[in-house]
C-alpha cells in the first residue's frame, strides 16, 4: 500500500510538471509576440503587422514612394500605442458607441458615396476591406472623437472679441479669395526634454528642410519622420483658409509661395516644418432664404399618423376654398410659438429647421402649399411665402473665423494633450520585434 501511494505521487509530480512547462512554453510564446505593453494592455505582433499591411495599401494608392518596412513598423506602432490609450481613457470614462449609431454611421457614408448598405459593403469587400473590420474602425474613431470632445472641446471657447480680434489685425477672411493647401511635419519634443534633447530635435528639423528644398520628397518624409496624427497620410492638412491655420505659424504663411517649405517653428510640442503643397481661390457665398409659414398636428394616444395627415388634408382643403391660413393657424397648430403668429417661422436659412421639413419646403414654388409631411415633432402642413437669395460673404466669412478659431485651438489642445498622454503612460517597446 505504501508502495502503490508512492508510485501515485510520483505520477501525481511528473503530470503537475509536465503541465507546468508547458503552460510556461505557452505563455512564453505568446509574450515573444507582444510588440509592445501600453499600460495594462499589449499590442501583439499580428495587429501589428495587419495594420503595416493596411497603411502600405493607403501608401500604393497615393502613389507615394514606399519607406522603408522598419521606419514604416515604428510609425504605426506608434500611432497604435496613442490609439490603445485614448482607448482606455475612453473605457475608464464610460464611452461607447451602440450598434444602431454604428450601423447609422456607415449607412450616412454610404449615402455620401450614392450607394446604399449593401452597395457600399460589397465596394469595400472588393477592395479588400472585411466590412467588420471597417466597422471596428468607424467604432475607434467614433469612441476618440466623443473623448476628444469630452477632454478637449467643451473647454474651449471663442469669443466675439477674438473673432473681431482677427478681422481688425487679419482683415477679412477671404478677402482675397484664398485658400492653403498644406503639408506638415513634427519633430516631437518631450515636455520635459532636456536642452541636450531640444538641441537634436532642431537639428533633426533643420537637416530635413535643407533635404525637403534640396527635391526630397514631403509625404515620403512625413511618412517616415513626423511624430504628427497624419504622418501616415503624408502630412496633409488639407485645404484651409487663413484663418483655418494654426496661429503659430500662420504669419508667415502669405508670404510662401506654391512649392515653399518654411524654416522649422518651434512649438511646446516641437519642431513644425509647414510646405506649401497648392493655392486656389475662393468664391463668394450665396444663400437662399425662405418665409415660411406652417400648421403643426401632434400625435398622440388620441391622435395618430392617419388621423394628423387626415386633418391637415381637410385644413388645406378648407384653405384652398379661401379660409385664411393664418386663422387656421392660430387655433389648429399645435405649435403654439408660431401659431400666435399665424404659423410663420419668418426667414429661414438653410439648416435651420429639420431636414424632412427643410426638404419639402426647398420643393415648394413661392405661395405653393405642399402635402402633408412628417417629422419627429408630428406633422405639417407647410407653406412658402416668399424665396431671396443674397451675397451672405461677410456673415459667412465671420463664421469660418469663428469657426476656424476654434479648430485651431483644439488642434493645438489636441496635439499637447495626446504628447502628455503619451509621455505619462507606461509604454514597454520590445525593439526586438520592430
């Protein structure tokens, strides 16, 4: 018997053993395959790889000269690393987004691209894009988007002071109808960097401009040394007005011309160094404005879809046999802000009302009526009184710089708090593996 016992623990030893080992020889190839640890997450070397693979096929696309594989691994590892951690930030903080806002989401950028769901799935399924792997992404963009907002945008603020600001030191926009097309490239420098630090970085930035005037080419360049968000498209920053441009840089931009790249301008995030890729110019702008004039029906328990069109219709009717709209106005619409005034919404510019509304109005003739239509509020009947358009340039321009000042705030906001986001969180690279 105590023969059989030690025989039994001995097997007992050999199996708790030989399972021991092979749960380390596991675990150790799964951590051979971890490129990097980003606090408590990791970035394995398949994810990797598939979004190398991605980036390469955007590059081929743009008919951009490929870097080299090892630069190209670093960037977008990089560019994955700040993605992982607003990621967890965007988790810690609650945000998500549903599947109905997703599916709404890529439904409104296949409309964008005249094609309905299924359409726009199949174009992307032959160019090599698995729908759910689009979708992750929409889903990542969506999350970054709302914690940007939530981190950044409802803290900034553009008052009316710093739009008159800029018009009076500015002139104003679009005066002389134009518009920048530009590259960009970020040498980054830690908050804390030391002076040594600062001091490599210029010089990095210095020996890339004399390359960049020497013929070397900008996206390539972008593509291989910016520490900026769009290093992987080249360093585009797209088409922007003057008063689209960061401040930091935006004296100096009227004065280069189509093909120029500035001396490198130091910043709290690093060294910028701006190309002037095109100019264009820009048109005045025109907008049309409505008086309208509606009667709203509810619906309710009392009241549905079928009852509130059939009482519109008979409203119409009566109007039609010459009762006068505006005293049906006042006592059947239950808007009562415009019905007190014979149900007129006054002028209207374009985006001021909801669209199903806005679009059976811009059908209407000047002192047509149309049918009944339907909205989130209940339903309509709707009237066009009168139709002007006008130059809106000056009004439409102050917008843009409005508009354009607060971008470039949360540009600028953006750019410092992902570099702190970056330099506080634990990162591990394992440089074995890029």
């Amino acid at each position: 018997m105590i023969r059989r016992n030690k025989l039994n623990l001995g097997l007992f030893l050999a199996l708790f053993c030989s399972l021991l080992f092979s749960n380390f020889l596991v675990r150790a190839d799964v951590l051979d395959k971890i490129v990097a640890v980003v606090e408590d997450d990791v970035i394995l070397e398949q994810e990797l790889r598939k979004e190398v693979s991605v980036i390469m096929q955007r590059i081929q696309a743009s008919n951009t000269q490929m870097p080299p594989e090892y630069v190209l691994r670093k960037q977008v590892l990089e560019k994955m690393i700040i993605d992982k951690l607003q990621r967890q930030l965007a988790e810690r903080a609650g945000i998500t987004v549903s599947e109905e806002m997703l599916n709404d989401s890529a439904a409104d950028i296949a409309g964008r691209n005249r094609m309905n769901l299924e359409q726009f799935r199949a174009e992307l399924e032959n160019q090599g894009i698995p729908y759910k792997s689009f979708l992750e992404n929409m889903r990542n963009e969506i999350i970054i988007n709302q914690l940007r907002g939530r981190e950044i945008g409802g803290r900034i603020k553009v008052t009316d002071r710093e739009v008159e600001h800029y018009m009076e030191t500015q002139g104003k926009v679009g005066e002389e109808a134009i518009q920048y097309h530009l590259g960009h490239i970020l040498i980054a420098v830690k908050e804390a960097a030391s002076s040594a630090e600062i001091q490599k970085a210029q010089a990095k930035a210095e020996s890339l401009v004399t390359k960049l005037r020497a013929g070397q080419d900008f996206a390539q360049t972008a593509i291989s040394d910016s520490d900026d968000a769009n290093a992987l498209k080249g360093g585009d920053l797209g088409w922007r007005s003057l008063s689209d441009i960061p401040s930091l840089f935006a004296d100096g931009i009227t004065a280069m011309k189509q093909g120029d790249v500035a001396e490198p301008i130091r910043s709290p995030s690093g060294f910028h160094i701006i190309k002037m890729l095109e100019i264009k110019g820009l048109d005045n702008h025109t907008i049309t404005k409505t008086k309208v004039r509606h009667i709203l029906v509810k619906t309710n328990e009392l009241v549905d879809d079928a009852e509130a069109r059939k009482r519109l219709l008979a409203l119409k009717a009566r109007i039609a046999d010459g009762d006068d709209f505006a005293v049906l106005a006042r006592s059947h619409s239950d808007d009562k802000g415009s019905a007190l005034k014979g149900g007129s919404l006054d002028w209207v510019s374009p985006g001021d009302l909801v669209k199903p509304f806005e679009e059976a109005m811009s059908k209407l003739a000047v002192g047509e009526m149309g049918e009944p239509v339907q909205t989130q509020f209940g339903w309509h009947l709707i009237q066009v009184l009168d139709r002007e358009s006008k130059d809106n340039s000056a009004e439409y321009r102050k917008n843009l710089v409005r508009d354009a000042i607060r971008k470039r705030k949360i540009e600028e906001e953006t750019e410092l708090w992902m570099r702190r986001l970056r330099d506080e969180a634990f990162v591990e690279i394992n440089e074995d593996r890029l």
